[in-house]
C-alpha cells in the first residue's frame, strides 16, 4: 500500500472509531484521602448522559455511554434511554457493583456464605434485566472478590463457586448480549484476587461459551507487563472483549488514556489494526462475532472532567491513527529477513508522525471543529453547566 493509498484508509478507519464513556468518569472522585468537589458536575445520571453527549458533540467518535448501577439506578431505564437518543448518543455497557455493600466483606460471588452469592447473583442477573430495558449489549462484570491472609478461603472453593454463578448469569443472556469478564491483580483484596489476570478471566470464559469474553483494564496489571503481548493473544483466541482505557504510573490511577505512557497505547494499536479490530467490525476469529467495545473506565479526580474526557478521546484516536500509518509492508520485510533495527524502524516512523492534520481533516468531513479540546473550551457548556448544576446532590464516584 502506498503512503497516500494508508492515509486514505486510516481515515476511513477513524470515522468508524467508536469510543465509550463512562457515566461514573463525568461525578466527582477522589481518592481514600479526599474527594475535591467540582463545579458543574452532573447531579442526575440524565445529567451525566449530557455530559457524555457532549463530548460526542466535539469528538464525534463517542457515541456510548456506559452506566454503573447502582450507581446510575433509575426508575425507568428505557425513559433513560430515550433521553440518551435525545442527546444524540445510546446507553452502553452495564458494569455491575458488588463491592459497596458490607454483606461482600467476604467478596461477593466467591463469598463463603450462599446467601451472599445469591444476593450478589440477583444483582447481576438484573443487570441483565436493565440491558433489556436500555438495549445494551454488553454486561461487565469486575469482582472486588479476594482473600487478605493466607488460609482465609480455599483458592479453588471460590473459583468452584464464581463459575457456578457466571454460569446462572450466561444463561440468562439473550440474542448477541456478551457477557464481558474483567481482571484486576490487586485491590481491594491484597493475597488473592478471584479474577487476578487474564488466564483466570479467559479459562472462566471458555467454560462459559462464545458469549463471554475478557475485559482488558490497562490499569489492571503488575508494572512492566507487557499489555500488548495479552492483547495479541486474546485476539488469537478470539476472546477480547473489550478494553478499559486509562492509563496508570504507579497502580490503578485511572488517569486520563494516552497520558502516562502514549507509546504503550499505540503498541496496543498497532495489534488491533493488525488483526483489523479496530473499527465497528468483529476481530477475525472473535467467539463472539462482534466488534471489540472500546471502554474509557477514569475518574478524573482534580482535573475538570468533560474536558479530561475529550483529551483522552483524542489521545486514543491519535494512538489509533498512528498504528494505521505503519507501513506493514515494510514491516513484514523487515521482520522477514530478520532486519531487527529496520523494523523498529518502521514502527518508532509511524509513532513519531504528527498525526493531528490527519485527525483535524477526519473531523472537518464529519462537521466538527478540528481541535475538540479548544472548541469544547470556547463554546462555555462548563461555565453554563456550573451556573446550573447547583443545588441537590452532585454525583459522585459511588453515588
Ligand atoms: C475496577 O478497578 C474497575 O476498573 C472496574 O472496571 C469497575 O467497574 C470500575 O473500576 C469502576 O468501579
Ligand atoms: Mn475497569
Ligand atoms: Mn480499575
């Protein structure tokens, strides 16, 4: 392919983008030693659905909202829904929450007690009831569940018992609803975590069905792991589900995408565009059919939110468009003839273009300014949304 041939394409890519924001990303968050209230967050989840529209509005690219229940719990869900469609964008994935109630001292669907699993299985089995309502597709599913202390619980029991109930769950999927596994290696619990890596995450999965598929948190692994290589093989294995992007310096800092390490994100890319699973259409191979959910799973705890929502957006289409400029022709012959410095080349030529004319011009054709973040910056939502946001409740993470 030529030059001019993979800019045409790579715009053809991106147009077909589609990134996913999180309901919980646009309240207030902190960390355990304070939360810093902002003005002009969301009091309502209608509200932070408008908060969502409108970094579709300047990005173009991020249609989906994710909801968090029950954090996002509404009487009417499809009422919710029709407001997301008035706003220009549709509800997303449902995260599930068992980790804030003091019943899951214990964990929740590995608790000892069968009491506790049930109550915590009726909690993801109405989720499905909300994806129902809202049209979802995709049910994500992460587990605070773990032991502190060695000997507190028998490792296996409660991998007997976590299958038992995502097998309840799988089967009360319908149509093309995923059920979408996410894994986490520390945190809450600090000895073992039920769904620690993606081994734990994909075995449970493959016991399930073509339905269930591993979320890939980039906040979620030991530092130094090599996130690329996990992407490479869960794609091979048709078993990606899904990401949650943010991007971390230390644990699970859930900083804006693209922010702390933006050569991780292309590398990450650049698996996807090579397995063609970046754009609306399924990963070749996926046991599901379906396209790969672009997940953003942040809270942004001292910058303001929309703007910080945009930014990682645009960071992640920047990544993106990047690994669509790898000259994979010159790559393949480099890594052929064993060219070890020729293809690192290829790769660090691709990752150092200056990519923003190419993304301005895909905005320009969809009718958008070419800089989100200084459009968004102008146009005054924040100053009116402060003005109005007053009084009530304002959301926070967990509320
Ligand atoms: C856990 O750290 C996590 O990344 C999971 O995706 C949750 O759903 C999300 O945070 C919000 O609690
Ligand atoms: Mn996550
Ligand atoms: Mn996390």
């Amino acid at each position: 392919m030529t030059s001019p041939d993979r800019r045409a394409r790579a715009l053809e890519v991106l147009r077909e983008q589609r990134i996913e924001t999180p309901s919980w990303g646009y309240g207030n968050s902190g960390t355990r030693f304070k939360v810093f209230a902002q003005p002009g967050v969301p009091r309502t989840p209608e509200e932070k659905i408008d908060d969502a529209a409108t970094v579709h509005r300047f990005t173009g690219v991020a249609p989906l909202v994710s909801l968090h229940i029950p954090w996002d719990r509404v009487e009417d869900f499809a009422a919710l829904a029709e407001h997301a469609r008035a706003q220009g964008i549709e509800l997303g994935a449902i995260n599930a929450n068992t980790f804030q109630d003091d019943d899951y001292r214990l964990g929740s669907v590995c608790h000892p007690d069968p009491a506790v699993r049930r109550k915590a299985t009726d909690h993801l089995l109405e989720c499905v009831d909300i994806m129902d309502a809202t049209g979802s597709r995709d049910l994500k599913l992460w587990f605070a569940d773990g032991t502190n202390y060695p000997g507190q619980d028998s490792i296996r029991d409660r991998q007997d018992r976590l299958a038992e109930v995502l097998a309840e769950v799988y089967a009360r999927l319908t149509g093309d609803q995923r059920l979408l596994l996410e894994y986490k290696f520390f945190e809450p619990a600090v000895y073992t975590t039920d769904v620690p890596d993606w081994g734990t995450s994909f075995a449970h999965c493959l016991a399930l069905g073509p339905q269930a598929q591993v979320v890939l948190d980039t906040g979620h692994h030991a530092p130094g792991t090599n996130i690329e290589f996990i992407v490479a093989t869960l794609l091979r294995h048709g078993r990606l589900g899904a990401f949650d992007f943010n991007s971390r310096f230390y644990a699970d800092d859930d900083l804006m995408a693209g922010a702390a390490d933006p050569f991780q994100l292309f590398r990450i890319m650049h698996e996807l565009v090579q397995a063609e699973a970046v754009a609306g259409v399924p990963a070749t191979g996926s046991s599901t059919g379906q396209p790969i959910s672009f997940f953003l799973d942040q809270c942004h705890n001292i910058e303001p939110k929309v703007a910080a929502m945009i930014r990682s957006v645009t960071n992640i289409q920047e990544a993106t468009a990047k690994a669509l400029l790898v000259d994979t022709d010159a790559l393949t012959a480099a890594q052929r003839s064993g060219d070890v410095l020729g293809a690192y080349a290829v790769l660090k030529d691709a990752y150092d273009t200056d990519v923003r004319p190419l993304l301005g011009e895909l905005r320009e054709g969809l009718g958008l300014h070419p800089d989100p973040s200084a459009a968004y910056a102008a146009s005054g939502y924040f100053e009116q949304v402060s003005r109005d946001r007053v009084g009530g409740e304002q959301a926070g993470w967990g509320a």
